[in-house]
C-alpha cells in the first residue's frame, strides 16, 4: 500500500491509496474475481454495510462500474437494475448501468444511500429516497444545481455534502435520519471557500479560511461543542442544521470524521478529536478516558500528523490511521485506544476494508497482453467454480442442512477440466 506525498489540503479530498495487482485478491469479494478480471480494475472501493455485510464497488479500464456483495431491499445500494433490482445479494460482479460509461472517478457509500463523482465534476446519487418518497429507492441520477461542478464529497448515514469549484457546499438529504426531517439540497453558506470536508454517520465537519465548523447531530460529542446535549437523540432543529464553529488554538488544515467522531489537523500538524471515546465505536486516541469527548483534546502522537484516514469494520468498527513524519501510528476499539506506531504495511485495516472516503487504485505491472483461448476459458472455469460453491452454501442455508452431494462433484469436474486447459 503506498500514500501520495505532498498533498495540499484541497487535494486530500480526493485521496487515493494505491496497491498491487497482485494484493488485489487479498481484498474481501475481489478474490471472486478472474485473473482476466483483476487484470481490468483500475480502482475500487470495499465497504461495510450495517448489517455489517461486505459490499464493493470496482472500476475498469473500459470506463465501466461494478457492483457485487449485499445489495439490501430496501436500498439497492449497488444500484442494480431489471433482474438485480432491489435483489438482496450480488454474489458475482454486476454492471451498474447508471455509472458505467460516465467517466467515474470515485465512489463513496453511506448507511442507505450512494454517490460518486465524475471527471468533469458531475455527482450522482442513489439509493434510499431521502428526500420524500421513503418507501421508494432510486437509481443514480445527477445531484446538485444544474452545471454545478464537483471537486469533492462525503456521504453519511443519509446525506451527502459536496464542494464545488467554487469552494460552495451542498448537502442533500437530512442530517438526521431518524427524525423524518427530509430535505432537498441546499446550500451552507460561508463567507470564504470551504477546503476541506468530511461526513460522519449524521454530521459534517469542514474547513474554510483556517477555521473549522460542524454540523449536524453531536449526541456523542462529535460536534466539538461543549453545550451540545446529549441526553436526547433529536434535539432541536436550530441546533442540528446550525453550523458551529470548533474552537482550536491554530488554524485547521483538514478534517476527518468518523462515525461519531471528528479529528482536526492543525497548521503545526497536531491532531485534535472529540466524540465517541469508547470500544464499541472505537477509541480517539487521547488520555481522557471519558465516554463522550465534547471539547476536542490532543491525540497522543508527539510527530506532525500530514494525513488522516478512518475506516469502519465488523471487528474493530472505527480504526484511525495517521501518517506523520515519524511514521505511521493506528487505533481503535481494542486494548487501550491509545496510537501505536506501526509498519506501513503492516496497516492492517487496508487490506481488508477501503477507509472513508477513499478510492484504492490499482498498479499493474504492464499493459495487459492479447487474452488466449486457454487463459478465457480457466477464467470462466474459476468463475463457474466460485458460483457453484455460492449456490451450495445457500442450499445449504435453505435446506438447513449439509446440502447435497452433488455440487462437489460438479466442483472436482471444473477443476479437473482446469487441469486438462492447462
């Protein structure tokens, strides 16, 4: 796994870690793929979904998107349309023909809805309807103000914020999901050009002229502000939709937020959090040992921390990432929650599910050469193999019982023929 280097702020927005051809299979649902398939995956993105199923969406060099893992009724969050549509799982890669063929550079999931971005900054979104109709679910269609271009964006439980070229931020859908307060998009106004942003499960935190605000719910403290309540789930509107600014003692670089956390990254580097401050949510890396963190408090890394990521798992839930120029330091729900100082590849999180908000990219060795008759057909082999094992495993669940005997044989019958191709 590598790391640009060098990156501005605006430019963390769009953040790409990159890794191998060959590391590609190490990824959850990617080892499902072909050869011949792994061959044409430029980037992709592994996510959790809340029944904490693991889904991905991948991107090839013939300008298509693929979906595959938990699609769920009630959101389609792969976007799947005619037989898929509304399909419960995608156990093999399906086309998502509202993003393939639109030049699509990155994509992000939340808790019920999607989006992703394009080259020429066009955004997407899809999935539950957020806005009214909460019984329907939509398919991907354009977000935002008419020829508005995108150059960043985040996704929460059920909203989407994105920054425009002119340094605007948009929000769509509701901050709180549960509160039925639904909305179209619109505009936050502020007085200077926002130039960094990050969503949490149901708040947003970003930069504008070295100052940073939030918005949104601060139930657990998330919202960096002292006299936030959090004894009630919804508290009032004014308070919910009304930014905030986060007093800190420099100016703010860029923010990243968690599930229900917030980090700050300070001109001279210092890392800064509030919120959640707990194993099930995952740790924030400070000395306090309160439950909920109101006021942001110090990270306990002595480096100056250049990049911040976070991602969520079924295991861990929240791991935090921070590269600074000693090294790279990772936390999170286990043992103590304090920073430990790690090897870069030894940062385990990566290789198993994409952190927020970031697009993994792919290295191959070289152009990919001609496909041989013998190469095509093991690749369908592997592919017929795999399915083969996924329809076992489900007659095992329907049956309730070991399942037939039919289907390992089926199973020794491909691999044999593998070895007669090869």
């Amino acid at each position: 796994m590598s790391l640009p280097k060098n990156i501005t702020a605006v430019e963390f927005n769009r953040l790409e870690l990159a890794v191998t051809q060959d590391e590609l299979a190490q990824y959850p649902l990617m080892e499902r793929l072909s050869k011949h398939e792994r061959e044409k995956v430029v980037s992709f993105n592994v996510f959790v979904r809340p029944s904490n199923n693991i889904s991905v969406f991948f991107i090839t060099c013939d300008d298509k998107v693929y979906g595959m893992g938990e699609n769920g009724y009630e959101v389609n969050i792969l976007a799947m349309e005619d037989r898929l549509f509304r399909c419960d799982q995608v156990h093999r890669p399906a086309l998502v023909k509202g993003l393939s063929s639109k030049n699509i550079k990155s994509v992000n999931i939340g808790g019920v809805i999607g989006a992703a971005l394009d080259h020429d900054g066009a955004l997407y979104w899809w999935g539950k309807d957020v806005t009214w109709r909460i019984d329907d679910v939509r398919l991907p269609e354009p977000a935002g103000y008419g020829n508005t271009k995108f150059t960043s964006f985040c996704c929460g439980h059920a909203m989407l914020a994105a920054i425009n070229d002119k340094g605007q931020v948009f929000v769509c859908g509701p901050f709180d999901y549960n509160s039925r307060n639904y909305m179209y998009t619109h505009e936050i106004k502020f007085d200077q050009p926002v130039v960094s942003l990050s969503c949490g499960l149901s708040h947003l935190a970003l930069v504008t002229d070295g100052r940073a605000y939030t918005i949104g719910l601060g139930t657990q403290g998330q919202r960096g502000v002292p006299l936030y309540p959090s004894s009630s789930f919804t508290p009032r509107n004014n308070q919910r939709d009304k930014q905030t600014e986060v007093v800190l003692n420099e100016p703010c670089k860029f923010v990243v937020c968690g599930p229900f956390s917030t980090f700050f990254v300070t001109a001279s580097g210092k890392l800064w959090a509030c919120g959640a401050n707990c194993a099930q949510y995952g740790y924030l890396g400070v000395s306090s040992k309160a439950p909920i963190i109101k006021i942001p408090q110090l990270v306990a890394i002595n480096s100056a921390v250049k990049h911040m990521l976070t991602t969520c798992d079924p295991v861990d839930y929240c791991t935090s990432l921070a590269f600074t120029d000693d090294g790279l330091y990772s936390w999170n729900g286990e043992g103590v929650g304090m920073p430990c100082k790690v090897n870069g590849d030894e940062a385990h999180f990566v290789s198993t599910i994409s952190p927020h908000n970031v697009m993994i990219r792919v290295v191959h060795p070289s152009p990919p050469g001609p496909v041989t008759l013998s190469d095509l057909l093991l690749g369908k082999l592997d592919v017929a193999t795999m399915l083969i094992k996924d329809l076992h495993l489900e007659l095992e669940k329907l049956n309730g019982s070991q399942g037939d005997e039919t289907a390992p044989n089926i199973e020794s019958l491909a691999l044999a023929n593998s070895k007669v191709l090869a």
